[in-house]
C-alpha cells in the first residue's frame, strides 16, 4: 500500500515567472526487497567491490540522476520491481543476477515516490552503488521527454537529502566513468562499463543551478585519451 510521507521542506522557485513557495510529498511505493533480494545484494557487493557485509548498507556519498527512458509510471515501477535481471538486459547479466532498482522515482508530473530505504543498496550505477543514492525520472525517450515539472522535483529531492546526508557529489549517470581511478570508485571488472546519456546535460545544469549553495565537489574530470 502506498504511503503518504509529507516533509517539513519547501523551496522557494523564481526560476520561471513569479517567486512561488512548492511544498512536496514522498511517496512510499516500495519495489520488492525480500531476503532474496537482499542476499543478491550482498553477492553484488562483495563479488564487484571486495565489500563482505552483513547487510546491505551504504553510506551515502552521493546523489546519481538518472532518466528510465520507459514513458510510463507503472511501466519504469515493474522494471524496477523484480527481484532478478530479467533477460533482456544481456548487457548487464555477467555481472549478477540483482535486478537493477533505484531509491526514488520521479513521475512525469513531479510527483515522487520512493522505491526503498535511502541506505540500503541499489543497482543503478556501476562502480558506486555502495555511497550513492539514485533518483530516477520517469521517461526521457521523444514521446516521452522529461519535463520542468521533473527538474523542480529533482532540485527539491536534492535539497531534503543533502541536508540529510553528507553529501559530496551530485552527477548525472552519464558521468559516473569520471570515477574511475577515484577513492570511491570500486568496481573490480575493468571490462564492465555501458554508456549512458542520463539525464541530459540540459537538466544536470538546471539542478545543479538550482543547488549549487550546498558546494558539492566538482566531479572528476574524464580521463584523457590522449597518449
């Protein structure tokens, strides 16, 4: 059952017309995290990062935005609801079975619901799942594009959890290679990496705007190509 959580938080847009107070609402829609999923955690973390826990805990580092290029609400839920890959992702297979999944997911009309607990772990970024936490935003495919609703979501969402965790980074998927050769960074497989776009450049820049009082550290440059 669905969960209404209101959070003491509003913030103040004046980005796109007159200045205009948002309150917001999380809402509890929690994807399927049974003993089974919580043991394919466990496998992932020790088998990709060397990490031998007795829960699958992280601590949040990080925030890491993402699109799930699926148009619909529903549609982004159920892929992120199993517990297992299922098999069409062949891309990602070889390195587990753990279903991917997200922490919150952000509709179309800015409403947000949160997946799971913010400090359990969750597959959706290589290399760093054990320090970040992972926002996804319903759509990001030509019929399906995100909106401005999204980016003020997004900017809010980024508010409540900085001022909640220490927080150093916050990045687009699509710059998650950047860490590579960082403290942070654990992923064993050198071999296993998969380019993405998400979120686009256009609305990292808009949140990132929007949230640049919290003086999150610049992220990693790429790594040169040149010999």
């Amino acid at each position: 059952m669905k969960k209404l959580v209101l959070i003491s938080l509003v913030i103040l847009f004046t980005s796109c017309g007159p200045s205009r107070e948002v309150a917001y609402f999380i809402i509890d829609k929690p994807i399927n995290f049974n003993e089974e999923r919580r043991e394919l955690s466990l496998d992932y973390m020790e088998e990709r990062y060397d990490l031998r826990k007795k829960t699958p805990k992280i601590t949040p580092k990080m925030i890491v935005l993402h699109w799930t290029a699926i148009p619909t609400l529903e549609a982004s839920f159920k892929a992120f609801d199993p517990v297992k890959l299922p098999g069409a992702r062949a891309d990602i297979q070889k390195a587990g079975a753990l279903n991917v999944s997200a922490h919150f997911l952000v509709h179309r009309n800015g409403e947000i619901y949160r997946l799971m607990p913010e400090k359990l772990m969750a597959r959706h970024v290589i290399g760093l799942n054990h320090v970040a936490i992972g926002i996804e935003n319903v759509g990001g495919t030509e019929e399906a594009p995100l909106t401005q609703a999204q980016v003020d979501a997004n900017i809010w969402l980024v508010n409540y959890l900085a001022n909640k965790y220490n927080i150093d980074y916050l990045i687009g998927h699509y710059e998650y290679t950047n860490f590579e050769n960082h403290p942070l960074w654990k992923e064993k497989d050198s071999g296993y990496r998969t380019q993405k776009t998400d979120p686009g450049v256009d609305f990292m820049n808009a949140v990132r705007h929007a949230t640049k009082n919290f003086n999150f550290k610049p992220v990693p440059k790429p790594k040169s190509t040149v010999k």
